[in-house]
C-alpha cells in the first residue's frame, strides 16, 4: 500500500509539473469516452436495451407486406393476430393493440393517448404493477394508468384505484398504476381492453392493429419467421388463399427494437461507428503525447536505472501514471455525456418522447469509465515499456518510438479525413434537401391538431373557421387530415370506373386527405384544373374529390380527370379537380398519388387538423377559436409549418452536425499530436540544428525540412482516410440524396481542410528550429 501511494503521489507531482500535457491527455479521453458514452447510451434505450424493457431481445413485433402494393412493415388485422394465437410453441405470449385518442374532461380539456390491449400484454412484456391489477378483459370499462399520469391526475395517492375517469363522455374505473419505469408505447398514458369482435378477423380488413409477442425460450429470430413462412405457405395454399398469392401478402416478425426505433437505426449506427472511430483517435492521441513525453524522460529513466531502480517497478509506475490520467479523463468523460443527454433531452428531434429517456445509468457509468481505463492502459503501454527499454539500445529505440508516433500520428490524420468526409457529404445532402419546396408557402403557417367532438361536428367547423377567419391578422384557416408533415395520412386501395388493371400491375393505392373549404387556398397549393373543395359539397351532396398532379400523371395522361370516377370511400366520388403535388412526410420523398375528399363527406377519422395563415402568432387565437367554439375540445401539437418541416429534416441536420462536430474535434486532436512529434523532434536534435547552422545552413532550410516532415505524415494520413471513405461509399449511399458517396468537390475540400490544419500545427516548431542560435544550442548540449 505504502508503494502504491508513492507511486500516487509521484504521478501527481509529475501531473503538476508537466501541466500542459496532463491537460491534453485528459481532454483526450474526455472527449473520446464522452462523445462514445453519450451515443452508447441512445443506443442503449432505443436498439440495445429498448426503453429499458426486459428482455426485449425476446419479444417481436409481427408486420405485414403486400409486395403487390409495394407496402411493407404494414398494421395487421385480427386474422394475423389469431394466425400467431394459434403457435404456442414459438409464441407463448401474444398481444394486439390499438391506438386510443380520448379528451378528458377534468378541469381544461386536455388529449389523453391511450392504448386498447389484449389481456395478454403486459405478460408479454414482463410487467407488473405498482399499484391494483393489469386488464383482464373482463370489463370493456376498466383503465390501467401510466405512472406519470397517475402523478398529474391523483398526485401518487393510493385512493387513485376504482376512482372513475371520464373519457370521452364515458366512464372508466381505474384498476391499477404501470411500474414507474414503463414507457411502452413512449406516448402512451393508459390502457383499456381491446374487445375484438367478429368481424374484426377478417383478412385484409381494418389493418389497424399492432401485434407483439414473446418469443419462446430456445427459439430463435429466424425459426420463428421460418414457421410464420410455412403457416402462409399453408394459407396461400387453401382455395380462399388464391387473392393472398395474388397480392404476395406475408406476415414478418422483426424485433422490438426494429418496430421501437424505426428510421432512427441507421442513423444512430452512423453515429456510433463515428464516435468509436473519435474514441480510436483521442487514444492514438494520448499515444503519441505520452510517447513524446518519454523522449523527454530518458535522463530520469537512466537515473532510476543506475541508482538501482528494478524495471518492473518503473513499469508499475509507469502505467500508474497511465490509470490516473484515465481515471481523470473518464471522470471528465462523464461530464462531457451528461452534457450531451442533457442536450438531447431538449433538442426538437423525432422521437423526442423515446429520446428524453436516455439517462446515464450504472451500467453505461461504469461502461464509460471501463473504456477510459482500458483504451489509457492499451495506449499508454507501449510509451511504458519503449521508455524502459530505451536504457539498452538507445539509438535503436529512440528509432522505434519515432515509427510508433508515425503510426500514431497517421492513424489520427486518417479517422479525421475519413469523419470529415463523411461530414462533408452529409451537409452537402442537408443543403440539398432543405433546398427542395414543399410545394406550398409554410411562412405565416399555423397548425395544431384537435380531438372531433361527439356531434354536431358539421356545425362545429363552421364556428370554428368563423372564429379563427374573424381574428385580426388572420388571412384564411382551413382544416384537414392530416396535415403536411403532421404526421401519417391515411392510405387505402382505390379504384377507377371503367378501368381495369394491367397484368402484372400493382393494385393502385393512394393516400386521402379530408380538408374543409378554403384548405389549398390557405396552403397556397395551386389550381392546375377544375375547381376545389366548396361550401357545397356537404355531407348531404354527392361525393367529391380533387386528385394531385402526381395521380393526373399517372392514370390520366392523355385525358381530362375531370368527371371521371374513383372509388375509395363511401362508394365513388366524382374528381372535380387537380392540384400541384404536395410533400407531405419528407422533403426527400415524394408523396403517393394524394385523394382529397371533402370533411363534411368522409367524417371517419377521431383528429382533425387545423391550419391558420396569419401575420402575427396564431397559437392564442386556435386556442381561443376552439374554446369559443366547443369549451370541451383539446388543443394539441400547436406548431408552425416551418417547425414541422424543421423537424422531418432534424433527425438528418442533428446526425451531420454531430459528425461534423467529430470530425472538427478528430482533426483538432490529430494536429495536437503532429506539433508534439514535430516539436520533440526538435528538441530532441537542437545540437544538431545548431551544428547545421553553424555550418551555414540557412534558416529558411531548416524550416522547411521540418514543415515537410509534419505535412508528409498528414499526406499518409489523408490519402488512409480518402481510400476508407471511398470504401465506405456504397453504405453511405443510403444516408445522401442527390450526392455520390465519390463526390470530387468534397474530397478536395476535405484534404485542403485537414492539410491546412495539419500545417498550421507543424508551424510553431518549425519557426522554433529555424531560429535556434548554434552559440546557444552548442553550449546547452
């Protein structure tokens, strides 16, 4: 203990006095263990350990694909849920939800997001209450509370149980609380039975149900889809399977975390390979300062050595000092993770109710602090043991730590070339992206979401675009579902009168929108041909719509639309018009061919979406419109359409920027390491720049030999990361739009970028050498 502490106390004192490089090691790993910390602990709660579920590597989530539709990853119906009832041998468990939008009416009107389930799911994901019982299914009006909104609506009081809730004008007794640590569905704040009636499981009819089950103890992933194939098969086989075979329908099962993270998986996978490859660079980093400062230390080491020093104790010293600079830099390592969790909890993303419960638990501390002490000891054993060795065969070995700095140095020249390019080809796809129009004007656009009320919802529309279209500043409001980038609208199959499908051809799907008067001139979305949705077409008028020019193109090519037939909804409606095509999900993706129908027409759907055109802030008076209209009415997802097509574009801007931010960091920390080799080597030959130049050597000589020697290892390390990103080119395909991963303009830029800075670092000992005074540097040797 006594030598441990010795040991402890010479590394401080060394700390202290070699300030400068401690810093620089610490900040290393900081940086390196904290970015890769910070992104491990999103993995953690989206993919690895999603939402931290037990044993969530055991349950799947079952998805249907019709590849005649081109639909994938598509709600199932009750038949698929009793097609996975009937495989107790894979499932042993197996649940179908149902998305619940209720209005609770206690106090303000707010929205409650609920969940309708069968009685097996909470089994299915291991749960047990805090508080009462789970849903049996026996009573069609019980409700299982989350914990957050038993806290909001009954302060954590126990006396919360077989109190009543009222929803929607309906009773629901409560029968118990979640544990406080399930958040699954991340929205979801109760839960009701899902009552399935008969008509429920017939195939291919109300697809609108989401299946989960657990996976039976030794059977694997893949078996069970093997099994899921063969009972289709069987299906498909039967004479009532001959319209499955037509439509190639299919039933998958993929793992929670595929059905829980969804587009958030690549991206994530991008990040982490990104901060592992800053992780490599920070510890290459820490290599080379470390052996720097042993080209420092050979006197000391020689001292120990000849006053009687045992070399397994300098090496025990040695790595000590390594384990302290560790430990600090974890330490710092877990403030630099808490900051970006802290960070990512607030930022505007998808997924923001799923992103604001990553936390840095135990397990990921621990996680941070292991990789801090392992990758410290790795790097810093080979400075350790050069510097031991060097007493034997100095020449020799000063010759083999110049190589492992080499190595070092190029291998940190490399991730920074390979981060910045791959940070330059996702800016130039976020500019490229965020150039493209929405085809409507956003500015001065207002939306929000509301609840229907029970009735009279015709009439209460037209007090509602009353109200909102008599508040000054407002130029028109309209409503609709969805909205543009508001979320999913719904999609259905549809046909033409008269028109018949090719053979071979995909059965004709489109999605269809329901917008009240006023809707395309509020959008600003333009007339191409025939009119638009008017006060006329009411719920008593026959059915109408208006198509986009996407559908016009491509079943109308040659031929007016107008007057012709489609059939979707409430039997056929009449098209009377066509419009310029609208982005509705993303910038990137065009939209399916677009229905529109007229709201008062098409009344099934429980949201409805507003949509206010206004020159000062809208929020207060949708508020105020709707309160006026129907005080019982929630407001919701109060947004501005800027914001929405802010947040379709922030999973890819907030991936481009953290990596840009690595890159920035990676080539930073790579020219730390290029002005430590550079000005060691300086130090270490000062007699012989000194004799040099005594001999007439000119200063300008020895300046650009120096310079030459930083610039050739970042001429290495440029031409590594250039080959790795091209390499790389075909995965990083499917992260660009309108960018070849072999993009010329980036890869110059990216070596100019990471040259330069490579040259700014090589400057300082560069000017040092080629200023060293012979008198001086012969008399100091």
């Amino acid at each position: 203990m006594d030598t441990i502490l010795r040991d402890l106390r010479f590394t401080w004192r060394l700390a202290r006095r070699q300030l400068w490089t401690t810093a620089a090691v610490i900040a290393s790993v900081a940086i390196g263990v904290g970015a890769n910390t910070a992104v491990t602990s999103v993995l953690d709660t989206v993919l690895l350990n999603p939402l931290g579920i037990r044993n969530a590597d055991r349950i799947v989530a079952a998805t249907v694909h019709i590849n005649k539709l081109k639909m994938e990853g598509a709600e199932t119906s009750g038949a698929e849920f009793r097609d996975l009832e009937g495989m107790p041998d894979d499932f042993p468990a197996i649940t179908a939800t149902e998305h619940r939008d209720w209005t609770l009416a206690a106090g303000q009107p707010s929205r409650v997001v609920g969940l309708a389930v069968t009685p097996e799911f909470f089994n299915v994901f291991e749960q047990r209450p805090s508080l009462g019982r789970y849903l049996d299914g026996s009573d069609p009006n019980e409700i299982f509370l989350s914990y957050s909104l038993w806290q909001s609506l009954f302060g954590g009081n126990r006396s919360a149980l077989d109190r009543k809730l009222l929803l929607d004008g309906k009773p629901y007794r409560v029968v118990g609380v979640a544990a406080r640590d399930f958040h699954f569905p991340p929205k979801v704040q109760a839960w009701v039975p899902l009552i399935l009636a008969p008509g429920r499981f017939k195939r291919g009819m109300n697809m609108d149900l989401s299946l989960f089950a657990r996976l039976k103890n030794g059977v694997s992933l893949n078996q069970a889809q093997q099994r899921v194939n063969g009972a289709v098969r069987n299906l498909r086989a039967t004479p009532e399977g001959a319209e499955l075979r037509k439509l190639d329908y299919g039933i998958d099962v993929r793992p929670l975390a595929w059905f829980i993270a969804g587009d958030l998986r690549r991206p994530l996978l991008l990040l982490w390979w990104a901060a592992l490859i800053l992780l490599i660079a920070a510890c290459a980093n820490v290599a080379g300062l470390l052996l720097a400062r042993a080209g420092n230390r050979r006197k000391e080491m020689a001292i120990r050595i000849s006053a009687g020093g045992n070399r397994m104790q300098i090496l025990r010293q040695l790595l000590t000092e390594s384990v302290v600079l560790a430990v600090l830099g974890g330490a710092a390592g877990m403030l630099v993770a808490a900051v970006g969790v802290q960070i990512l909890e607030h930022a505007t993303l998808p997924y923001q109710q799923m992103l604001s419960l990553v936390r840095l638990n135990g397990r990921l501390l621990l996680y941070g602090l292991s990789l801090a002490l392992a990758s410290s000891i790795l790097f810093g054993i080979v400075p350790a043991i050069e510097l031991i060795r060097e007493q034997h065969i100095g020449a020799m070995a000063r010759a083999r730590r110049k190589w492992f700095q080499n190595i070092y140095i190029v291998g940190q020249v490399s991730a920074a070339m390979f981060l910045l390019v791959v940070a330059g080809l996702l800016l130039k796809t976020l500019r490229a992206v965020e150039s493209l129009q929405p085809g409507f004007d956003a500015q001065d656009l207002t939306t929000a979401f509301i609840i229907k009320p029970a009735a009279n919802q015709n009439a209460f529309y037209d007090r509602l675009l009353a109200g909102l279209r008599s508040e000054p500043g407002v130029q028109s409001a309209a409503l609709g579902f969805s909205l543009p980038f508001g979320g999913d609208a719904p999609t259905s199959l549809f046909d033409i009168k008269g028109r018949h499908h090719l053979p071979g051809e995909p059965e004709w799907h489109a999605e269809a929108y329901q917008v009240s008067p006023g809707y395309f001139e509020t959008l600003h979305v333009p007339l191409l041909r025939g009119r638009v949705i008017s006060h006329f077409d009411t719920a008593d008028s026959p059915v109408v719509c208006v198509i986009d020019a996407g559908l016009a193109r491509r079943f109308f090519p040659n031929e007016d639309p107008i007057g012709q037939e489609i059939r979707m909804y409430n039997g056929g409606a009449r098209i009377v018009g066509v419009v310029s095509t609208v982005r509705d999900a993303t910038l990137e993706n065009a939209s399916r061919p677009v229905v529109y129908y007229a709201l008062a027409q098409i009344p099934y759907f429980p949201e409805v979406g507003i949509v206010v055109r206004s020159t000062v802030p809208a929020a207060p008076l949708i508020r105020n419109a709707v309160r006026m209209a129907n005080p019982g009415v929630p407001v919701f997802d109060i947004k501005t359409m800027d914001e929405r097509i802010g947040s379709s574009l922030a999973t890819r801007s907030a991936i481009a920027w953290l990596v840009t931010v690595f890159s920035t960091i990676g080539i930073l920390l790579a020219a730390l390491g290029i002005h430590a080799v550079i000005a060691q080597v300086v130090g270490e030959r000062t007699a012989e720049i000194g004799i040099r130049m005594a001999l007439g050597a000119r200063s300008s000589d020895i300046f650009v030999r120096y310079l030459i020697q930083g610039l050739r290892l970042s001429f290495a390390g440029i031409a590594i990361g250039i080959s790795a990103a091209i390499g790389c080119g075909e995965w990083l395909r499917s992260f660009l739009y309108k960018v070849e991963p072999i993009d010329p303009a980036t890869l110059i830029l990216g070596a100019l970028g990471a040259l330069a800075v490579s040259g700014v670092a090589v400057l300082a000992p560069s000017w040092r050498a080629s200023h060293i005074d012979p008198q001086s540097a012969l008399r100091a040797e």
